[in-house]
C-alpha cells in the first residue's frame, strides 16, 4: 500500500521542531504546510484543506487551545487534530481534550510515533466515512464482515474477525495484550493461553497462504498489522 | 504529654511549698512573739515585785514577805526548790526554769550583798500555753487554706503560660513539608510566647514559599528543556535515515540518541518528584502488566536490530497502590536502561508478591562501583549515563519509601523496587 498521502498543517512556532516534522512527513510521502502563530495557523485551517492539524500549545498570537476551540466552532467538517505539547498533567491533557484534540502527544517524541498517530487519526476518519479499511493488500469490509488478501476472501471464525478488526482499527499502532483481552473478553481473567492460540490461527489463514506476514507480534506483549508492501 | 505535667506541676509544686515554709515560719515568728511578750510581762511583775521588797528593806531593814502568794523571797540558793537547784547551779545565768508537773519559774536575782533570790511560780498566770492548742489549730488551718490558694494561683498562673506553649509544640510537632501550619499566631496571648508563635510563623511561610519556589522551578526548567530535547532527538531520528552515514558516524549518533533518551528520562522523572505534593495523595490501586506492556511498546525501538527476547512474568490481577504517574517512571527507567545497555540475550520483567525485577543480560555493574552507583554522579567507565539516571530512580524510591536494590549476576543485572504494601 502506498502510505496515504496525509495534507498535514504544522502549527508550531519553534523553527527547529517544525522543520524536523516536515521534513520527516515529507520523507513518508506527506505533504506539510507551516504556520507559526496561532492566528496564521487558524486562517490556514479554514482556507484550506487538511486531512490532519499538529497544533502546538505555546503558540504566539493565539494559543494552541484557542485555536482548537475556534476551529471546531468555525470549520465546516471536523478536522483530526493532534495536539503537540511539553506540558503533560492529567489537567493539561483534561483541557486538550475538553477544547476538542483528538489526540495529545508530548514532547520529546519520537518521529515515526508522531507519524503512526498521524496515520491512526486521519484513518480513523475514513473509517468512519467509508466502512472499509485497506492496509496493505488486506482488505476488511465492516458491513459485509469480510475480508480479502490480494483479492482473495478468507474464511474467518467470528472472533478471528474481531481480533483482526481491533489491530486494523488501531493500525499501525501496537495493541498490548492487555488491551486486546479486554476488548474481547472484557474483564474476565486474562486467558493469556487462549489469546496465543487464537493467533496463531489467524496467522495461519491471514499470514501463511501469503507472501508476507502481516500480523506481527511486539516483544511478546502486544500485536500489530504490518503492510505489506512499503 | 509528659512535659506538660511535670512543668506546671513543677509550677504547683513550687508554689504549695513555699506557701507551706512561709505558713510554717510566720506561725513560728508568731509563737516567738507570744511567748516573748508573754514573758516581758511576768518578768515586769516579779522585777515590780523584787525592787517592791528591796525598797521595803531599804527602808525598814526587814526583808518582807512577797505579796503575790506565788512567788517566794530566797535569801540562799540551799532554798530553791530542788526541782530547779541543780538546773540553777549548772547555768547560774539562767532566769526562768521548768518544773515537773507543769510547773514554770521565773527568778529575780536582787542585787544587795548576799543576793537575794525572787522566785515567782507562774504555772497558773501562763496565757500561752492553755490557748496553744487553739492557736495551733487555728495556724494550721490558715496554713492550709493559704496553701490551697496558693495552689490554684499557681495553676491558674501554669495554665496561662504552659498551656499556650504546649499548644504552640503540639502544632509544630505536627507539621510536615506538605502540611506547614499557617496563621495561627494570632491565637496565641501577647507574651513572650506570642513572639515565638509569631517567629514559628513567619519560619514556616517562608519554608512554604522555599519548596513552592523549588517546585516551580523544576517544573519550569523540566518543560523549558523538553523541547531542545524534542529538536535534538527529531533531528537524531532524521539523521539516522540517511543511508549514506558512515559507521563511526553512525556510532556518534547512537551516541546522541542514548543521551537524549536518558535527558528525557531524567526530565520525566524531576517533573515527577516536582510533583511529590499531589503523588502522595492521588494512590490508586494501579495494574501493573498493562503499564509494563506500554513501556515495552514505547521503548520497542531500543532493541531494534538486536536479538534480545523480551520476557514478561507478571500476573494479570497484580495491583499496586501508587500513583500511576510514579509506577509508570518507575518501570520506564528500569526497562529504558536494560532495553538500551542489552545488546544480546534477554530482559526479564518479574512482578511478585510487591516488587518489581527486571533482568537484563547486559554488561552489568563494575563491582567497586556497584552499591555508589546509587549515589548521584557515580558512573560505570565504559557506561555512558549510568550514574545519573538511577540515582533519581534512587530518589524518587526513598522519597515514596520504596526500596531499590542493584545485583549482579552471573549472567547479568538485577534491578528490584520493593513497593510497600499499603
């Protein structure tokens, strides 16, 4: 899959950070735009279109939850919006929240973090619109509950399917094991066994007919999907 | 407590007794004057008595009888009655005298050649003695009503001035770096002690101002520096990207990133100690393998490119009682630095019966420098950042009343944090 070519606003007022963002979506085939105050980033916003805002809070002229406020109240469609910040108190992130971040992540991060939330939101949206979530040559159709790998449909028990759908919804992020037990089996004892077993058949219909594997397993605590082509 | 008795009973003490010894003197002074004034006034009348006679024989030449039926005109001392003959020989100076029975003599030496001896026998004109009964009685009785108040003033007087002073302790006694008293001088009376109370005060605002300031600054300082941090790590990541590096570069940049990472560490974990106000009081019983999972994910980019197994042996109900930011700087750091120093082999996360171990097959401590690692600033030689991010581990443990404790072993290092179960 060819990464989705995200329009990204940068709203950030250090140059250095700014530049090294860009730079980095640019490497992954993103396409940046910069603002370096508040009220020049909010402007931008509403002329133009973006699939995903990174918004600083210490912004000059306007404040990164000013901006957030406003543009929710002012902006046609609801614009994902990752909130950048050092500040990182229950409170703070309470407040990012409360103004209408969808996401918050603290500084320092790690780029390619920076960019799998970026992925997450902006997907996450689309989901929403389209009922289909493509990664890679993999294919869901949530209303149909199907899935297909390089046009080929596979057969999958139902909780194959949900597992498969929690690591595609939350693509590429990591999903512990913990949090995977959880949303399946809510708050029963963990069967730890059971989850590997389940697994290790998913792989075995998703994973071994194919080329490439694209359930992935994270130091033994959590999964992932991986696409399959880069 | 204690002090407080024994001082104002010190006080009550005190006073009782010298009510008591100035009772008892002035009843002293008291029976002096009575027996004195007593014996001024018999003497006055044997002296009338004797110059009375010694006029009548100058006069007549003839010793006349006395004329009060108690008293008696001796012309030698052979006629003394002898209860008071020896007493009378052995201290010839001596002008009154005690019989058996009661009996009390006065005796008026006449100066005429040979001397004559007038000795009166006062035992019925005696006032002091028949009353001395009722005299004691009534001493002992103001003795012990002036004692009595005596008593309540001092208590009274205790009361006023240990009380406040007490209160005063107690309040200070009581007080911790996170719950200073404030305003309470006004409470206190317009003595000596209110000047301490008012001094205490000010002591205690300023403390207060102290630790607020410290935290202010580390909490200013800590968000001042995450984003150079941000700006140098970024660039690292950028950095790393290029194909075309070459491996002496490509160390120096390893080099930058681990330092990066360990100044983010230490930023969390000063912000985490700026905060020990609130973590002390927001404990909440926290399960501890899904934070661990989360560090492991955070941090998977340190094993990148090294064969190093992850093993995790923590059951899913263990729970903690802490708060979650603290538990979650806690296992960041541990997991952080064996995932970064690892270059082979594996790290084991264990949680058991309270504590927390995490085992990596890394290089380890030097021996000399194993138990000073915890001491700030102590470095292994060849181990970059080593001393400094432990040591606030080190700090972070003590101020919570975790123990921390560093072993190595045969195939590598053991770090373990012994949560108390509360």
């Amino acid at each position: 899959m060819k990464a989705l070519a995200l329009h990204i606003l940068i709203i950030e007022d250090q140059p250095a950070i700014a530049r090294n963002i860009g730079q980095f979506l640019e490497s992954r085939g993103h396409v940046p735009d910069f603002a370096s105050d508040g009220k020049q980033g909010l402007a931008l916003a509403l002329s133009n279109h973006y699939d995903l805002i990174i918004l600083d809070i210490m912004l000059p002229k306007m404040d990164g939850l000013q901006v957030c406020k406003h543009l929710r109240q002012q902006a046609k469609r609801h614009i994902p919006i990752l909130m950048l910040t050092a500040r990182d108190t229950l409170g703070d992130k309470v407040t990012g929240f409360e103004m209408g971040a969808d996401d918050y992540l603290t500084k320092p991060f790690a780029l390619e973090e920076l960019e799998v939330r970026c992925l997450a939101l902006s997907r996450r949206h689309l989901l929403q619109t389209e009922n289909k979530i493509s990664i890679g040559d993999l294919v869901i159709d949530r209303q149909l509950q199907q899935v297909r790998r390089q046009g080929k449909p596979l057969e999958l028990s139902a909780m194959h399917y949900n597992i498969l759908l929690i690591l595609a919804e939350s693509f590429p992020k990591v999903v512990s094991r913990t949090e995977l037990c959880q949303r399946m089996w809510g708050d029963e004892p963990t069967e730890s066994d059971a989850l590997r077993s389940h697994i290790y058949q998913l792989r075995q219909i998703i994973d071994k007919p194919f080329g490439s594997a694209m359930v992935k397993t994270v130091h033994g605590v959590g999964f992932a999907l991986v696409a399959s082509q880069d | 407590m204690k002090k407080y008795h024994s001082l104002s009973r010190d006080i009550i003490t005190r006073f009782c007794l010298f009510a008591v010894f100035l009772s008892l003197l002035f009843s002293l002074f008291n029976f002096a004057f009575l027996y004195t004034v007593e014996d001024f006034f018999i003497e006055r009348s044997v002296k009338n008595e004797a110059a009375y006679l010694l006029e009548q024989y100058r006069s007549g030449d003839n010793w006349l009888a006395p004329r009060k039926p108690n008293m008696t005109l001796h012309h030698s001392v052979d006629s003394f009655p002898e209860e008071i003959k020896g007493i009378y020989q052995e201290e010839p100076r001596r002008k009154e005298f005690f019989g058996k029975q009661g009996r009390h003599y006065h005796m008026v030496k006449i100066d005429t050649s040979p001397s004559k001896y007038l000795i009166a026998e006062v035992s019925e004109q005696l006032v002091v003695r028949p009353l001395r009964p009722f005299i004691f009685i009534l001493l002992s009785i103001s003795t012990l009503v002036l004692t009595l108040i005596a008593c309540f003033i001092a208590y009274r007087l205790s009361k006023r001035t240990i009380a406040p002073l007490t209160k005063l302790a107690d309040l200070v006694a009581g007080a911790s770096p996170n719950k200073l008293p404030a305003k309470f001088a006004q409470q206190y009376p317009a003595n000596e002690i209110g000047v301490l109370a008012t001094t205490i005060e000010g002591s205690m605002q300023r403390i207060k101002d102290f630790v607020s300031r410290e935290q202010h600054f580390t909490r200013d300082v800590s968000h001042e520096l995450r984003t150079p941090i941000a700006v140098i790590k970024n660039s690292g990541e950028l950095l790393a990207a290029d194909k075309g590096l070459s491996g002496g570069n490509r160390e120096l940049l390893a080099q930058i990133e681990q330092a990066c990472l360990n100044m983010e560490q230490t930023v969390n974990t000063l912000l985490s100690l700026a905060r020990e106000e609130s973590s002390q009081t927001n404990t909440e019983p926290v399960r501890v393998l899904p934070e661990v999972e989360q560090v492991v994910i955070q941090h998977a980019a340190l094993l990148d490119g090294k064969d190093v197994r992850v093993n995790l042996d923590i059951d899913s109900d263990a729970r903690v009682n802490i708060h979650r930011g603290t538990l979650q700087i806690l296992i960041s750091n541990l997991v952080s630095n064996a995932f970064q120093y690892t270059m082979a082999g594996e790290v084991s996360i264990r949680w058991k019966h309270g504590y927390l171990e995490v085992f990596d097959t890394g290089p380890g401590l030097e021996d000399d420098i194993k138990d000073s690692i915890l001491e700030p600033m102590v470095k292994g030689k060849d181990s970059p950042g080593f001393g400094l991010g432990l040591s606030i581990v080190k700090r972070l443990c003590e101020h919570h009343g975790f123990a921390l404790s560093i072993e190595n072993q045969a195939n590598g290092m053991m770090v373990r944090i012994e949560f108390n179960r509360a």
